[in-house]
C-alpha cells in the first residue's frame, strides 16, 4: 500500500485491517467513532474510539502541517517509532506504548492518553498538578542511562549513531529555528510585535552572544553524548494528575544531554515571564526537575557498565561524575537561554503570552525573556551549581 494523507474514511478502513489493532478498539469499524486532534506544528493526530478501547493514530504529512508551503520528509515518523523503541524498556509508563508503526503510511499507533492534557494547556490554565518536574527530570536522566556513552558500552552509542544520524530534516529545523534564525535577519522570523523591533535588532548585531551562540552550535552538533528527545517542550508533555508521559519524540538525535533539559526548562521560564505571580511555584519544578535529574543520573553511574570511565575506582569515579553534571548544567543553562529566546522571536512561538492582559504586559514578558535567554546564553558557560541558574533567572 502506497502513501496517502490519511481522513477519517481512510484511517477507519486502514484500521479495519488491521486485526491486533481492531481487536484492541472492539466491535466493528462502523461503532468506532474518529476524531482529529491535530495540535502541533508538523503532523496530524487522530483519536480513534471503539467499544473496547481507543487509540491515538499520528500521521506524518510531506509539509509542515501549520506551514502547507514548507516540504518536509514523511522520515520523521520512522524516527518517532525507533526513538519511542529506543527508551521504552528505560521509560515504562513514562511514555504512551506503541502499538503499530506503518513504514508506507508514516502512520504511528500508540495509546490513547484520552484522560490527560497538554502540559503547556494545563500551564496556562493554571491546572497541572505540582510535581511533574520531576518525573520529567527521572525521565531525561533514565533516558541517558540507556542510551548514553557515559553508561553503555560504546556498541551502543555506535548503533544509535547510525540509527539517528539520518534525521537530518527535523534536525536542520532545530539548527534553523534554535540556533540560527533569530540571530540573523530571516524570512522565517515573524514581524516583531509593537515595541520589539529594537530588541531583535539587537540579537542580530550582538557579537558577545553571537560567540557564544557558536559554542552552543558547536555542542548540539559534535557533542554525541546521549540519544535526545530533541523537542522537550512543555507541549510534548501530557499529563492526568500524577500521571505524566513524555511524547513527540521525531526531533530525537546523539546530543549534548543538556538540550534535553535546556528546552525543558526554558519553556518553564518562559511561562514564568508570562505568568510572574506563580515565581515560587515555577522555582519550585525547577529544583525539583535538576534534583531528580542530578540525582538519578548520580545513582545510575556509580556502577556504570560503560567503557568510559572503566578504570576509576569508586573515588575517581565521583569525580568524573560530578565534572560531567557541572558540564551537562552549564549546556542546560545555555539551551535553555536559546529557547527562551527563539520562542519570543521566532517561527513557533509560544502560547503562554496570551496569558498576558495587555500588550505592554505582554511586551514587558518578551523583553525579559530575552534578557534572561541572553544572560543565561552568555553566562551560562561559566556556572557552577544550579543555583546560578536559577539566580539568573532572578529566582
Ligand atoms: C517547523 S516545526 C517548528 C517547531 O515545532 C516543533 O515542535 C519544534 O519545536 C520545531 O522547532
Ligand atoms: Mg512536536
């Protein structure tokens, strides 16, 4: 069977002949009842209910879905459905299972997480339950335990090189829209809003965070270090109460492990310079992410069974342990400064400042993300605990 862009019709009969997954909805085809919840910027999602269960179906479209004139590879599916195969022993119940994956649809099948909602929604809503940082922080760090050099034998890393190193399209995104565009002036960028022009003019001409931009390019794209989501955003995160789960892995690639945790906390900042008022509740997931994070990824690598590092004794061993957090902070604290600032410039900005009332608030919560983005971009190379992050932040 050949490609098409799937609709209801099409994905109901593909269904249909499918008999694990039709078992799994129940009934006929007729009794399951679809519905499209495309929500992101690239693909379509369908949910997909039946008698005995529900499933949630996610298409890969040869086009940015929010930008029909931006081709873009159907491949990104196929790196989803290895990168959700990759983590999954290491990350069970953090993540929705994948049922099915069709390599001529592009078409992934996973469960159907119908109980939870977008972290970013549940954000701005005011809704989502204190204490999801640090199931995101145990998350980042299983995933570079299973995945990393630092923990694994170097075969390991070696197939994954391989097995990522194709997903050049979503990475060129991240290349464009993370680390170059809102330096420069670009098509892509948005027409600043009313009272930002100057602002962005700087970050053009701005050759102290421009050198220091360049040594974050230089580690997103030579630092192999682990196998990264590469798009952890507070919209690839869902959650119900307690229960979160970790989705949208397509942008995943070997990287510096502090992408992972830069974008996430970023994303956080960002909310916090949309939504001052909840500071300390903002403060309180960040800690709480870097203390899971840092301290899971501590315990796993006391008795690594990587090749690196095989010669320490249990002495040497704490030190090299403590030398790559402090690197993997000063990476975080650099990503997270390029999200913040590219999620107020450039193309896919975020929702979070609707949250402010009137445009001059809303103005006031770009310009300090994009102070604190530049702080952070340029100082970050220099911190020593996650404490400068956060004082950075003025937190
Ligand atoms: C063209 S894709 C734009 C953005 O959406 C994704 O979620 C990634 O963050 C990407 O940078
Ligand atoms: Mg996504």
């Amino acid at each position: 069977m050949t490609y098409r862009i799937l609709n209801d019709a099409g994905l109901r009969d593909w269904l249909a002949e499918q008999p694990e997954l039709s078992k799994r909805l129940g009934g006929v085809a007729s009794d399951w009842s679809i519905r499209e919840v495309s929500d992101g910027n690239l693909n379509t999602v369908f949910l997909v209910d039946g008698p005995a269960g529900a499933l949630c179906c996610k298409q890969a479209l040869p086009h940015v879905r929010v930008a029909p004139d931006w081709p873009m590879p159907l491949e990104r599916a196929l790196y989803e459905a290895r990168y959700m195969r990759a983590v999954a022993p290491a990350v069970t119940g953090l993540m929705p299972k994948l049922f099915a994956y069709d390599a001529d649809l592009f078409l992934l099948v996973m469960e159907c997480l119908t109980e939870h909602e977008v972290l970013r929604s549940a954000l701005i809503e005011d809704q989502a339950e204190p204490g999801f940082s640090a199931v995101i922080g145990t998350y980042v760090a299983r995933t570079v335990q299973a995945t990393g050099w630092v923990n694994q034998p170097f075969e390991t890393g070696a197939r994954l090189l391989e097995q990522f190193s194709g997903n050049t399209a979503l990475t060129r995104i991240t290349v464009d829209l993370i680390l170059t565009d809102p330096y420069r002036i670009c098509d892509r960028n948005p027409e600043p809003e009313a009272g930002l022009a100057d602002d962005v003019k700087a970050l053009q001409t701005d050759q102290i965070l421009h050198r220091a931009v360049g040594r974050l390019q230089d580690r997103f794209l030579t630092a192999r270090q682990a196998l990264l989501h590469g798009d952890l955003h507070t919209g690839s995160i869902m959650l119900d109460g307690t229960d979160v789960r970790v989705i949208d892995g397509e942008f995943a690639t070997m990287g510096p492990i502090g992408f992972d945790c830069g974008l996430y906390l970023g994303n956080l900042a960002l909310h916090l310079c949309a939504a001052p008022q909840k500071a300390v509740a903002l403060r309180a997931e960040m800690v709480a992410f870097w203390r899971s994070f840092s301290e899971e990824l501590r315990s796993g690598l006391q008795d690594g069974s990587g090749d690196m590092w095989a010669l320490s004794g249990s002495a040497g061993r704490q030190d090299l342990i403590e030398t790559f957090l402090k690197d993997i902070l000063r990476d975080t604290a650099g990503f997270c400064g390029l999200e913040m600032i590219r999620r107020t410039v450039g193309f896919a900005q975020v929702a979070d400042y609707s949250l402010c009332s009137t445009e001059k608030d809303r103005l006031l919560a770009r310009q300090k993300a994009l102070q604190i983005g530049r702080t952070l971009i340029v100082e970050g190379a220099s911190l020593r605990s996650f404490d400068g992050v956060l004082s950075l932040m003025g937190l």
